[in-house]
C-alpha cells in the first residue's frame, strides 16, 4: 500500500486525482495496479518491453528509483510514490 | 523573421503547437522545436548573415524567436582563436577555441538566456526565473535587468560565493536552496507549474536550449564557411553537446555548407559528476544518475536531462566521453592560462584536461582541425584556484632585493 502522486498528464486518466492511495509491495506492483484500475496508465509509463520510458522519473519518498532497488523498491504503508517528467526532474507536491 | 513552426517530442514524434510546455503529454519526452527549413534556405545567405549583427541574431532564422529590437538580448559572435602554444604543448596540429567568456555575463549561458528571454517577452511573461549552478544565474538576472522583467534565480546554497554576488549584483530575487542542482531543479518544476513565470530551463527549454547552436553557427562561419573535424564539449545536462551537434548539421540542411558536415563530438565530464562517460565507457544506454561531487559546480548535475541525446551523438559520431579529476581540473585551468591566455573557469579546465586525456589516447589525432569550447570565465571560479596560485615572491622595493630574488635573470642593457 502506497500513496502515489500523479502528474499532471496523467490525471485524465484517474478522474482527475492528483493522488491515489494503491495496494501492493513493490513500486512495480503499485504501478501495475493502477494499469489494472485505469486502463491506459500503463502505456504511458512503460515502453513496449516493460520498461519504465526513459523521461518518466519515478522517486519513493523523494528518492529516485533509480538510487533504489528500481521496480523492486519495496514500500510500506507511509510510502509516498511520486511519477514526474524526467526533463526538469520536477517532483510534484500536492 | 523566424521560422521555428511546432514543438515536437523527441521520444514519440507527437507535436505540439508552439506555447510555454516542455514535456511531452503522451510520454513525457522533452519537446524540440522544428523549422521550415525549405523557407530558411531561401531566406538565408552567407552574405546576409555576414550583413547581420555581431551577435547569434545574425542566423535569426535559425532561432525560434523574433529577433528582440535592441540591443538588450544581445550575446555571442565570440572570438574562435588559433592555439597554437596549447596545441604544440598536446602534441596537436591544428587546434581552436571557442572563446565563450566573451559573452556579457562571461559564459554561453547568455546565448540561451537571450533567445529564451526574447520568448518569454513574445509569451507576455513578466517574470524571468531558473535553477542554476551559477553562470545560468548570472546571465538570467542581468538579461532580465536589461529587459526590464523581474527575475527570480534559484542556486544550490554551497555555490562558489562569486557566482552568487554577480547575480544579486542585478537586484533581482536569489533564492538559496538547501540541496544540490538536481533538487533545486526539482523544486523548480513545481513552481513552474504553480506561478507564471517564464523559468528559462523549465517551462520555455525548448526555445532556450536552441539558443546553444549559435556556437555551431560561429564556429563554422569563423572558419570561413568550414566546420572543425572533431570537437570536444563540456557536458552538463547535455544539451549544449547535442545542440552544437545540431547546429552543424543544419547549416548543410539550408544550403549554407554544402557538404554534409562531418564532425567527431567528444564529450568532458568531471569523475564527481561523470553518467554520459560511464554511461559510453561502459558501453550501456542508460544514463545512470548520480550524486555530484567536484569542484566543477557549472557541470554538476548528476541526472543530466539530455544524457541520453548526448551519448548518442557522441557514439553516432565516433566520438569519446572522457571524465577528468579536480586535480586534472585545476591543472587544466592552468595549462589554459599559461599557453594561450585565457582564464576559464572549471568547465574549461575540464574541457582542456579531457582534451589532453584524449590526445594522449590517439582519440583527438594530431592530423584533425579540433575546436575546444571554453563556456566560462575563470574570474567565476577563484576558489578553485585560489589555494593553487599565489605571488612569486615578495620583496622590499630595492634593486638590491630584485637581484637577489632572480639572480638568474639576465638585465636588459
């Protein structure tokens, strides 16, 4: 479980939410819960081989995944999932 | 007239209608302006550019903004100067340098910041703002004090204390942040999106980061219309190496080179700072980031948004990305000054100190005409130096006192 933070972009496809509370223990099942819930989502952050795109930047509790153990990040309750645009770097507060 | 026609992802293709975005809606790629080239090539000649300003707005066509009426935005026509002092130290031939501290705050940053002020101008913004390590903070306060725009600069806070004075110096807004480049870019992305502001690497980065091929332009120019074989550039975010790159090219696009230029790019980080050349000596694609650590503050940024564009250039052009200590940094600096008289600053000690790794490696040949860009004045960086230059020695004013310091030199008579 995870609170995730949706850009701006992406906020069409979850009703507008600009964050969402998700089930799951890794960043990467979080992420493909939301594909699940919002169909849709998915495309837009993973290439076609399954691949985080690489301008969307993903940070855990304002870490980037990439310092992490990537998809395989675990989370827990208090984590906070933030999705942003790569070429600022931007990491959305809401 | 300009003739910049529609922002376009770089990622997918999608296009855009030109206005104040950067990312792509679809897949978050950066957005690139694209050009009518057909009609720049009937627009544009030699003979008109050598007509035009002594500034970039002599390729205006080429840039995706009006030239601004003034003087106000005025950068760049930098001197490109023969090395030959440095070139026979390195065991080089035929060796250039695009001499970049001539600029009006002293780095290329004022190449960027002209064309990406003249946008935010053309938008209606009346706020310039950026996230800077230091030379984007000069050159955005001082353009905006000249425009008459207010200006907001956000700076790491452990920036070289020269680099904050000579942008509080224009009365804008310098804002201190408690953290490295990449989190003061952080921070600005979300202010982007909360005040309207035209935040020159944020928000208007498309038009702005065209602004670097003004250095391509010249340099070719310089040359009487010819371009260099190998270059060596300095990488930050990458955005200047890719451009440069870019530049090139489109000058055979609209006839005026014409032969399809042929140019080897080579890149320069610091080992502190250095993904693009672990990245490419490695022999992966991904850009891995890191955590900054060098005294090469103007190139610390350890998540370069254009990595991925400049490795590819850098490989598509059978170039080399090599990485260069501090002490290999402050001895760069050095070797600079000492043999051509030009003062740069870390960036250019890490240009020189790559350039020489590189010779030494048979990557820059002694048969190549090579062109090192030198993007910032050393007066920017004192504190690099500083613990490494000091007075030869001090004496009592006598004669005496002279001839006992140097007795080996030999008096005029």
């Amino acid at each position: 479980m995870a609170t995730v933070r949706i850009p701006t972009q992406l906020r069409s496809l979850v009703d507008g939410a600009s964050e969402l509370t998700v089930d799951g223990d890794t960043v990467g099942d979080v992420l493909k819960a939301l594909d699940a819930a919002h169909p849709g989502f998915g495309e837009r952050l993973f290439d076609e081989n399954g691949k985080l795109r690489r301008f969307v930047n993903v940070f855990v509790d304002d870490e980037d995944l990439r310092f992490l153990q990537g998809l395989d990040t675990p989370l827990t309750e208090r984590s906070v999932v933030s999705i942003v645009p790569a070429v600022a770097g931007g990491c959305e507060r809401v | 007239m300009s003739l910049g026609t529609a922002l376009r992802c770089r990622e997918c293709g999608r296009e855009y209608a030109i206005a104040p975005i950067y990312t792509c809606e679809w897949c978050f790629g950066p957005l690139e302006t694209t050009y009518d080239y057909d009609a720049i090539r009937g627009s544009l000649t030699r003979e008109s550019i050598a007509a035009g300003p002594a500034s970039i707005w002599r390729y205006g066509p080429l840039l995706p903004v009006e030239a601004p009426k003034g003087n106000a935005l005025n950068a760049g026509w930098t001197p490109l100067i023969r090395a030959e002092r440095l070139a026979a130290e390195l065991g080089l031939g035929e060796l250039w340098l695009k001499d970049d501290t001539r600029n009006p705050t002293n780095s290329f940053k004022d190449r960027v910041v002209a064309v990406a002020l003249g946008k935010a101008l053309e938008f209606g913004f009346k706020t310039a703002a950026c996230a800077s390590t230091g030379n984007l903070a000069n050159a955005v306060a001082a353009a905006a004090a000249r425009t008459g725009l207010d200006s907001f600069v956000f700076v790491p806070s452990d920036l070289e204390a020269g680099k904050i004075l000579t942008t509080a110096v224009y009365g804008g807004n310098v804002v201190a942040i408690d953290g490295n480049y990449d989190d003061v870019n952080r921070l600005c992305a979300e202010l982007a999106a909360e005040y309207p502001w035209a935040f020159v690497n944020v928000n208007v980065r498309p038009f702005y980061a065209e602004g670097s091929k003004t250095l391509a332009y010249e340099t070719a120019e310089q040359l009487g219309w010819e371009t260099p074989d190998h270059v060596v550039v300095p990488i930050a975010s990458g955005s200047l190496l890719t451009k440069i790159h870019k530049g090139f090219q489109e000058l055979h696009k609209v006839g005026l080179l014409d032969e399809e230029p042929v140019v080897r790019v080579s890149g320069a980080q610091a080992t502190g700072c250095s993904p693009v050349a672990k990245a490419f000596i490695d022999g992966v694609d991904d850009v891995h980031p890191v955590r900054p650590d060098t005294i090469a503050k103007s190139l610390a940024i350890g998540n370069p948004a254009d990595g991925y564009y400049a490795l590819d250039v850098i490989r598509s052009t059978g170039g080399a990305c090599g990485s260069v200590s501090d002490d290999e940094i402050v001895e760069g600096i050095r070797l600079l000054a000492r043999t051509e008289g030009v003062f740069g600053e870390t960036a250019a000690g890490v240009t020189i100190a790559t350039l020489k790794r590189l010779a030494e490696d048979g990557v820059v040949r002694r048969d190549e005409r090579v062109v090192a860009y030198i993007t910032g004045h050393g007066l920017k960086t004192l504190d690099a130096i500083e613990p490494h230059v000091r007075v030869t020695t001090t004496i009592p004013p006598s004669l005496d006192a002279f001839r006992a310091a140097f007795p080996a030199v030999a008096e005029e008579v």
